[in-house]
C-alpha cells in the first residue's frame, strides 16, 4: 500500500463509529483490516472483539490476508470490514471469504472517486460501481438489510 496507515484519515473514526451502532451487545466481532483498531472504542463493553489485518498491528492481531486467505476455521456473529475491499483485486472472492467468517456483516466501500486514476493514486486495487458491489453481495451469500452513506462510500449491513 502506497502510504502505510500511519496517517490514517481523520475521518475514519465517524465510519467506525457508524459500524459500532450495528453491533449489538455481547456480540463477538471480527475486524478484518483493522488497522489501528478504532472500532473497538466503540463498541460495547461486552463485545469480544478480534482484529484481523495482513500486517500484525499488535500481538492480538489474527493475520489474515483477504486476498489469498487461509482464514480461520471459526465464526465470529459479526465481521466487519471497513475501507479494505478497495485493497483487493478481486471483491467477489474476498466477499465470500467475509461471509464464511461471520453470521452477518458491516462492510464499507468507496462508490467514489470513480476515476480510476485518482483510485490507484490512493492505493486502490478495486474500482466497482454501486451495481456491481449489488451484484456481487448476493452473489457472495450475503442478503443486505440496509446501506448507509457516508463520504462517498457505503456502509453495507448485512447477513
Ligand atoms: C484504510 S485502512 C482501514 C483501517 C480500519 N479498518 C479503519 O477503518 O480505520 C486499511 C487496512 O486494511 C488492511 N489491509 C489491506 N489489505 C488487506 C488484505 N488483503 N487483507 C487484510 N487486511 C488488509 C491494511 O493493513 C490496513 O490496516
């Protein structure tokens, strides 16, 4: 990745916060590309969060790699999922690699910038529309219960 994450956007914090209302308590919570972990802020306290990355951010990190796997032979009720997918050349693939990880999932992607230019300079390897992450969703085993919007990007809820 072009940057590393050490200037992580400011606003990521609101997208997180955004995904932790979804999260009921008690549930056990999967967050792949976790980054600096700022979901488990938060979420409830009784929440047994994991972090998964493909970098080991800190010792209780799971590594796990979207793109290629293997990943854990195990379930969580919840993975998350936010400003990853845009990291993956191949969506489908790691949205069926999402669902065989939790019961339901929060999943994030960039509808926008749609130039493809202005993506790569971000690091992005994935360039989907709004269609296609709706084609894809099902496709992958995910039903969608709701989508909400923010910077440019959609928040996917879904099981
Ligand atoms: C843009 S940051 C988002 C961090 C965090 N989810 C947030 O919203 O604040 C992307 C994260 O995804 C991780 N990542 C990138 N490619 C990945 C892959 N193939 N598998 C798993 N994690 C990946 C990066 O290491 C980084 O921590």
């Amino acid at each position: 990745m072009r940057r590393g994450w050490v200037d992580a956007d400011e606003r990521w914090p609101q997208r997180a916060q955004i995904a932790a209302r979804m999260i009921p308590a008690g549930a056990s919570v999967l967050d792949v590309g976790a980054g600096s972990q700022g979901l488990a802020s938060y979420l409830p306290a009784s929440c047994r969060y994991t972090p998964a990355d493909v970098v080991r951010r800190t010792p209780a990190t799971l590594l796990l790699d979207l793109r290629r796997g293997p990943i854990p032979d195990r379930t969580w009720d919840v993975v998350v999922a936010l400003g990853v997918l845009e990291y993956v050349d191949d969506v489908l693939a790691a949205l069926r690699l999402l669902r065989r990880l939790g019961r339901t999932g929060i999943v994030s992607y960039a509808i926008y910038p749609r130039d493809r230019r202005q993506r790569r300079l971000n690091g992005w390897r994935s360039h989907a529309s709004a269609r296609t992450l709706g084609d894809y969703l099902p496709a992958a085993g995910w039903e969608t219960l709701g989508v909400s919007r923010w910077a440019g990007q959609r928040i996917y809820l879904l099981r």
